[in-house]
C-alpha cells in the first residue's frame, strides 16, 4: 500500500525495499549524532542483521507467521530519495494494539514527513485499535510529534544499572525462595493474572493481553533460541509460587550476554502485596550471573512502583535513562453505503424473468368455476317490471290496494253485507 502526503511535498509512503536499506542505516547513523544513541543503535543493529534474510522475510511477510512482522518498516520517499522511516509491530497476540519502534526522519526534512508515516500505519493498519510507543524524555522533536498526533503520556519509566561490584555483593546473600519454578506453558494462567494484578486499570487496558501471550509455541521457541545464538545471549526465567492463594506472586526474566560485549537486561515483574520479593529475586539473579562474564545488570521500574525505585536507590544502583510510556486510540470508520432509491431502479427489468413465458393452461378448479358459473341463474335487471319464472312482483300500486277498507270491497261487488253478518 503506497499513501501521498499533500501534493505541494509530492511524498510517497510505502513498505521498505532491498535498495532503502543503505538509507536506512543512514538514517540511523544521523540520529546517533543527534544524541538518540538507544534507538538509532538497535535499528543499525537490525538492518545489518535482516540484510542477508531480506527475501525470505519479505516474503514471509504476506501471509501470518511467527515472522510476519519481524521487519515491519515503511519509508517516505521524496525526489527518489529516503527522507524518514518508521518501524512498527504488534504489542500482544490478538493484535489489537500495536507499537511504534522508532520514527526517524532526515535532518531539515519538514514535520509533515513524520506525521505522513504515522498515519499511514494508523489507516493501513487496520486490526490495531490502540498504538503505544517509548519516548526519551530529552527528545524534545520527538515528544512534539508524537503530541501533535495525539498521544497522550501513561507513565514515566526509568532505567537503572547495577554496577558489578554492587552484583558480588548480592551474590554473598542466599535467597529465600523455596517456591522459585521454572516458567512453562502450563503457568500462562498464574503469569497472566500477575501480569494483570501489578499494573494500573489505564495500563492494562492498553496493553490488552491475554493467556495466549504467555505461552510459546515450537516454532516461536526455535526462533528464539535462533535469536540467541545470533546475538550471543541466553535467557533465564522463573517465577514464585504462592501455595497457599495459589497464585504467582513475582516473574523475572534475565537476558544473559555470554561474551560480556553488553550489560545483562532483566524483567521484573511483583505483586503489589509482595514488594519484599525485590531483595530476594535481585539476589536469585546475581547468583545466576556470577556464571558470566562480569557486566552490569539493567532493568526498569515505572512511577506506579515506588517500592521498587526506592529499594534500588538504597541499593546504589544508577539512573541511566527517563522515557515516557505513551498511547493513543485509533477508530477506523466504516463505509456506509449510499441507500438505493426506487427511482434509480429498472423495475421493468428486474421483475421481466417474473412474468410468464407463454399463456397458462386451465387447470382443474378453473373447470370447476366455470361450471358453478353456468348453474347460478340470471339476475333480472332491477328496472324490468316483469317477473322471471312467473313470480308475482309487488310494486307500489299493488301495495295500495292491499291497505284498502274490507268493507268497500262488497260495494265494488254489488253486495251490502251490513254489520255482524258473516260470510257462509
């Protein structure tokens, strides 16, 4: 799908091609000089790992997959050249909210460009209801664009790092966690209502997950691993069983680098009623990284925990980064259709297959009433004098005569009767 900006920038939206990724890497390099190190890293990181496996992800791309949208970018091209790009994915497995990655555009490019290719994802990406993004807060030109197109702040996130030193020191204290199991997919349900338990009402309904986005399937497990052995990394779960509530009670998940080339990442994840989890869970994970190379440990916390901010303040970790969680809704209209008038209608021409083709035949009741018509008599016409049959028909005159005296009918006869005489 390819969309155009107004026609004074004559600026064409469309998927990503094999020729865009040197420009994309371009892109990338531009936005490290302007101090977006995080962003601009990770999508130079991608484009040189996706340039071998272009194809076959492109083609992946056009039915659903585990890979489907492993490298969902889109570019704005102006005068056949790349002036912006941005890279999108879905946030959960049903689809309805998606993220942006990152949006970069050319240095003196105009605003508009950005704004084009966030609306372009919004209309052709029609299953997401809701789009979440991450923000640096010293990125001050991307704040106002994400502003300017209507997303609204949820909350404030903050990355910490926990020096080496910091780690032996939590490594002398054994942890207490008896109920610590390893995370399978018949623990979907325990993860998903921690999940859903541990973040604001706004947040949850944002991110929409569901059971399905705790398990993984063969292929997505396969791909993972893949995914680990291309970057040299392993990872390590767990969570904490409470026997007596029958529920998970705290997760974490740390990625491991096995040549020390970068910090160790962890997410973490505790009940709201547990928060003196944080020391033993941050001590289950040191014990586990004392078996690689000696690098720090990063991981996040957001302003609704602020027990867990404080206790990594006590410990003496380091603030690294402040981002701002964002979001915004998206309703696709629906055509409606224009309501047909009789007037445009060929009447004449949609009932001609109803009239018959040739003339009926009598069947056996049509016989039948021309036969009951035939016995029915003739009625005589309501202005003829004479009776049919031989009937006799009283008019008006004949009336009269009925009403007469009795007595002068003697007198029209010749006979004078007289009172009280009669009649033998």
């Amino acid at each position: 799908m390819t969309s155009f900006l107004p026609k004074e920038t004559k600026t064409a939206i469309r998927p990503v091609q094999y020729r865009d990724l040197d420009a994309i890497a371009q892109l990338a390099a531009e936005e490290l000089e302007g101090g977006n190190p995080a962003s601009s890293t990770a999508l130079a990181t991608q484009v040189h790992r996706v340039r071998p496996w272009f194809g076959p992800l492109k083609f992946l791309s056009w039915f659903p997959n585990p890979c489907q949208h492993t490298f969902n970018v889109y570019v704005a091209e102006q005068d056949n050249q790349i002036r912006g790009t941005i890279q999108v994915s879905p946030f959960n497995r049903t689809g309805s909210t998606w993220r942006v990655e990152r949006v970069l555009v050319e240095t003196g490019s105009p605003t508009e460009i950005g704004s084009g290719l966030l609306r372009h994802c919004f209309e052709a990406i029609v299953e997401a209801r809701t789009w979440l993004l991450e923000v640096n807060i010293h990125n001050k030109a991307g704040l106002a664009l994400y502003r300017q197109n209507g997303f609204q702040p949820l909350a404030q996130l903050t990355y910490w790092a926990i020096a080496p030193e910091l780690l032996s020191s939590l490594q002398d204290r054994e942890p207490d966690l008896p109920n610590l199991l390893p995370v399978s997919n018949a623990d979907a349900q325990l993860l998903c209502q921690l999940d859903t338990v541990s973040m604001p009402p706004l947040l949850r309904q944002v991110f929409d997950r569901n059971i399905h986005d705790f398990k993984t399937s063969v292929v997505n497990s396969f791909l993972t691993n893949l995914k680990h052995w291309l970057g040299k990394t392993h990872s390590v779960s767990g969570y904490v069983f409470e026997p007596q509530r029958k529920a998970a009670i705290g997760y974490f998940q740390i990625f491991l680098s096995r040549d020390g080339s970068q910090p160790h990442v962890a997410e973490l994840t505790v009940h709201p009623a547990y928060t003196w989890l944080y020391p033993e869970l941050l001590s289950q994970m040191a014990q586990i990284v004392k078996d690689y190379p000696a690098q720090s440990l990063q991981l996040a916390s957001a302003d609704y925990q602020p027990e867990r901010e404080e206790y990594l303040e006590q410990l003496g970790a380091e603030r690294i980064s402040h981002s701002l969680l964002m979001s915004r809704s998206v309703w696709h209209k629906l055509r409606e259709a224009k309501p047909l008038s009789l007037e445009g209608l060929q009447l004449a021409e949609m009932l001609q297959g109803l009239q018959p083709a040739h003339k009926p035949i009598p069947g056996r009741m049509s016989w039948l009433k021309s036969k009951q018509k035939k016995q029915i008599p003739a009625e005589a016409p309501k202005d003829s004098p004479l009776p049919l049959n031989g009937s006799t028909v009283l008019n008006s005159q004949n009336l009269e005569a009925t009403k007469t005296n009795p007595n002068d009918r003697g007198k029209d006869n010749g006979e004078n009767l007289g009172p009280g005489v009669g009649c033998r």
